[in-house]
C-alpha cells in the first residue's frame, strides 16, 4: 500500500527484507530514512532500531518535514513505476486497490 500511495516506509519485518525489496528494482529511502535495521538479526535490537528511527521521523519539525517529502518524492515515484511494471500488479492492485 504505501507504494500505490507514494509513501516512504520502514517495514517492520524480516532482516534484509529491504536488500530484497532494492533487488526487485525498487529504491529504499536511505539517506534519509536510516535503514541499519535492516541488518539487524536480532529481533529486539531490529524493533528498537525501527522505533527510534519512526522517533525521529515524528519529531522532525514542519520544515524538516517538507524536506524530507521532496527528497523522497522521486524515489517514491520510482517504486510506483516499478510495481506498475511488475506483472503481479494488475492482480496486486485488484487485491488492495
């Protein structure tokens, strides 16, 4: 979903979930979302590195915010490109469209 709606994401999942996703063609946020928690095999030290970095995030100021929207916009715009050209996604965006 966040990719039908051209939103940044952290996922809250699996190591290398994220290694994974840039091998299908996709683009994740770093540098301006910190993706060290996608090494992380422990699963507690995982979750505590996702929840500081949505800390971040949530505390980033109006200015902030909307810097981070315009650095992440062409990248976001990228990975609806790329799902689109993938052909599971008729039937994907059937299922959650």
């Amino acid at each position: 979903r966040p990719i039908l709606n051209l939103q940044p994401f952290i996922i809250v999942g699996n190591p290398y979930t994220l290694k994974e996703l840039r091998e299908e063609g996709f683009k994740t946020f770093h540098p301006f979302i910190n993706e060290s928690y996608d090494k992380e095999l422990d699963d507690v030290k995982r979750l505590r590195l996702i929840i500081e970095e949505v800390d971040r995030l949530s505390n980033l100021t109006e200015v902030e915010l909307f810097e981070f929207i315009d650095n992440v916009k062409p990248i976001v715009e990228h990975n609806l490109n790329t799902l689109r050209s993938k052909p599971y996604y008729g039937h994907l965006h059937k299922l959650i469209g």
